[in-house]
C-alpha cells in the first residue's frame, strides 16, 4: 500500500496509464519493449516531463496537468 501511495502521489499518470496498460495487454517481452519505448518517447516531449524533472530538482512534489491517457495510445 505504502508503493501504491506513493505512486499516485508522485508518479506522471501518464506514464502509470502506460505501465497498467502493458500489464493487462499480455504482449510478448518484445512487444512490451516496443510499446514501453513509443509511449514513454512520446511521453518526454510534454510539459509533465518538464514538471517531472524541476519537481525532483526543486525536492517538492509534482503538479501534474496531463491526464492518464494523453499521449500514451493504445498498447
């Protein structure tokens, strides 16, 4: 529960929506790889990954303003 909290708390929902969708997509190990590579790809060229980056830099917590499913396409 204490990693699970965590995650919400910190973690881009973007990139969690890409995790959980690998997860459940029940793709080959190659698959999985190509898939995690596009989507996280994608995922570098937003703001979030800018607040990413400063929140961790700054020692505080995110301020997210993407959703679950921007930029992440289906699996």
């Amino acid at each position: 529960m204490a990693l699970a909290r965590e995650v919400a708390a910190e973690a881009n929902p973007a990139s969690v929506a890409v995790s959980k969708r690998l997860v459940w997509a029940d793709l080959d190990l190659d698959a999985v790889e190509r898939e995690e590579t596009r989507a996280h790809l994608a995922l570098l060229g937003t703001d979030d990954a800018l607040e990413g980056a400063a929140a961790w830099r700054e020692r505080r917590a995110p301020d997210w303003r993407g959703k679950a499913g921007d930029h992440t396409g289906p699996a």
